[in-house]
C-alpha cells in the first residue's frame, strides 16, 4: 500500500513538472513585447472600427480605426483584409482587458523609411496615386508618407491641367530622399522618358516609307505640326498637312489631337522624320483628265494674289493659275486691278500638267465664251427697246439747243 502511494505521488509530481514544462515552453514561444515595439502580425477579423491581430503573443491586438491608415477611406474593408500580414507598432500592452493596442500607420511610417532608402538606391520604380494638387505640382501618399512630385516631372509633355493625374495609378522613381527632413521627391518624367526611348529605338529600327502610324500632335509651328508617333516627333510639313492651301496648322489640327500619317522620308542620323497628313490616294490630281479637260470651262474662287496672277481653286486640293496675261483682255499692272481674293468666277482649262501638278487656267478666255455673265431675258428687251427708239429718233435731234 506505501509503495503504492509513491507511485502515484511521484506520477503527480512527474505530471505537475511535465505541464508546467509546457507551460513554460508556451510561454517562451510567444513574443515577449514592449511599447514601441514593431512586429509582423496577421489580420484575424475586421470589426465595424477596429481590427483584430494576431502577432503570435499570449493576446491579440487591437489597431482603431484612426491608427490603420493616413490615407482617407470610409470602409475597413477597402484598405484591409482578413488574412494579410502587416507591419505594427504596439502602443499599449494591455487595454484594460488583457489586449494589445496596435497601430499600423505608426509602423508603416517607421518601415517604409527603410523601404524607401532600399528603393532609392536600387532605382526601383513603384506606383504612387496622386491625391492632391499644390503649388507647383501633386502630392501622392506612398504608404502612409506624404510625397510630392513637381509638375516639371509629372509627365515629359507640357501639363496644363495638372488635376487630370489626380486619383491615377503612376509609375513613379524616387529621385530625392531626406530622412532627417522628411522629404520625398518623386518624377513619372524619368520613367516615362525611359519607355519612350525604348519605343523610339523600336520605332527606328523598323521604320519605312509609306508606313502609317497613329500619333498625338504635340506642337505646332508656322511651318507644320509636330508629331509623336510613339516616342518620337515627326514633323508634318505645312504643305502635307491637306491638299487645300492652308495658312496655318491650326487650321487643320490641334494639339492633343490624335492623327493618322504616314513617314514620307526619315533620316535616322539626324534623327529626323518627315510625315504627311494628307493621304496619297485622296489626292484631287489622281485620274484628274477623267475629270477635267483642256478647254472646259469651270467654277473657281480666287484664293491668292501675286504678281504675276492669281490662283484659282476649281475644288479642294486643286487649284490652277491664271497668268497676268490671261486675267483681262486689257493690259493691268497687277491682279488686284480686276480680281478680289475671294471672288467667284468662271475660267478655262487651258492645259492640265498631270505629272507636274500644274493647271494653266485662263478668265480672259471663259469671258471670250459668254461664260461669266448671263444677261437676263428681261434686260435684254429693255436694251433691245432703247436700241428701237434711238434708231427712230437717229438724226432727228441733231441741231437742236437746250437751254
């Protein structure tokens, strides 16, 4: 009966030192914490204002709803999920009832500093969302630390609404990095002028005359337009903007506006590139003896005035010249003396150079014709009465005074 007592007092005694082992082994495998502490932790469950953490201690922590995030959002559900693993500060090691108190946002701002020196001197690209414009740029938050990107760098086109990148995704490079000063500088520039060389050299490497491309007009001069057709400008020229006679690019297009063109020659050493706009098979000149012959007479309006004649635009794109000879039958010092810009008038075809792209056009002749003045019916009679009377009173008045 002793030895039985022993047994059993020394199997309590094993099973006392035994749990209290594992007890003690629990205890040495939680995370042993103090304020200011930050640690990874994983979401458990998102409540209406708080969220719950695990962080592998002997408790859960709590992070409020003002402690998530610097960034704005009105549902916990929008930046946060069950499920994903965080960066936490502890600010309390026990509420009152046993847990945690937690703050993410506290935690970011001390981890993404590191984050950030590690992007810095990798030259990593991230994406950032703009959220607000300022005085001379947009402020994007990255991870809870405001950052600014100058409008200079925003893009390497000229920006005139800067509110357009406001709430979109950027790809950005860290280009400034103050720790002690907190002073972040972003540019989407660099990253943007980066692809765009890599576009260009392709574009380049390919390129060919008569290729269309589609581009955005980027700026416009007297001479043309230029265009970006995916990296690099091409310049339009004046004269291949439209087979009409145009004074200015802005009257055919604008910038922003987004074209078709075709490469009418490049030179990849100078890195140039010549476009048109107009498209070769518009043009008025093909198959224009279907159209017209030499001796027709035809509707033209007067488009220029030169001194040695006036050009005269039978239809868009095609427009003929009337020599200074061929303008009246009487003898004028200049154009101006009998035509208008702008007038409306008849001419002849008097020869059509379809290879040159020339027309020779005459108004002298189409008024030989009878072609530009129609008498009507009715002033006919009335001169044809006139001619009547003074045939009968022909002689009868002469020798006669007024007084």
């Amino acid at each position: 009966m002793e030895d039985e007592n022993k047994v059993i007092e020394n199997n309590i005694i094993e099973s006392e030192v035994t749990m209290n082992d594992v007890i003690g082994e629990i205890e040495d495998s939680m995370k042993k914490v103090s304020r200011g502490d930050i640690v990874k932790g994983k979401v458990i469950e998102i409540l209406d204002k708080e969220v719950v953490v695990s962080i592998g201690h002997l408790a859960d922590g709590i992070i409020s709803m003002d402690e998530i995030s610097n960034e704005s959002f009105e549902n916990l559900n929008e930046i946060i999920k069950v499920g994903d693993e965080i960066n936490v500060m502890v600010i309390k090691t026990d509420d009152g009832e046993g847990n945690l108190v937690l703050s993410k946002k506290r935690a970011d701002q001390v981890v993404v500093w590191d984050e950030l020196q590690q992007i810095h001197d990798k030259e990593e690209i991230i994406t950032v969302k703009p959220s607000e414009v300022v005085k001379g740029g947009v402020v994007a938050n990255y991870k809870g630390i405001r950052a600014f990107i100058p409008a200079s760098q925003l893009s390497m086109h000229y920006v005139e609404d800067l509110n357009t990148f406001i709430g979109s995704d950027l790809e950005v490079k860290l280009i400034e990095y103050n720790k002690e000063k907190k002073k972040i500088i972003f540019s989407r520039k660099i990253v943007e002028t980066k692809e765009a060389e890599i576009k260009k050299q392709e574009i380049l490497s390919t390129i060919k005359k008569g290729q269309k491309y589609k581009g955005i007009v980027r700026r416009l001069v007297n001479f043309g337009a230029f265009v970006d057709i995916g990296g690099v400008d091409g310049l339009i020229h004046i004269n291949e903007l439209s087979w009409s006679n145009v004074k200015h690019p802005s009257e055919v297009v604008n910038v922003n506006d987004v074209v078709e063109v075709y490469v009418i020659n490049f030179d990849l050493e100078k890195g140039k590139i010549a476009l048109g706009l107009k498209d070769v098979n518009d043009s008025p000149w093909t198959n224009i003896k279907d159209k017209y012959r030499e001796g027709q007479i035809v509707e033209g309006k007067v488009m220029k005035l030169m001194t040695f004649g006036a050009f005269v635009k039978i239809e868009t794109g095609l427009e003929g010249l009337v020599h200074i000879s061929q303008i009246s039958e009487e003898r004028i010092q200049k154009p101006e003396d009998k035509l208008t810009v702008g007038d409306n008038l008849k001419v002849k075809i008097l020869s059509i150079d379809e290879k040159g792209k020339k027309l020779s056009l005459s108004i002298k002749e189409a008024l030989a014709e009878g072609e530009r003045i129609e008498i009507p019916d009715e002033y006919k009679e009335e001169n044809k009465e006139m001619s009547s009377l003074g045939d009968l009173l022909k002689g009868k008045l002469e020798g006669l005074k007024f007084d």
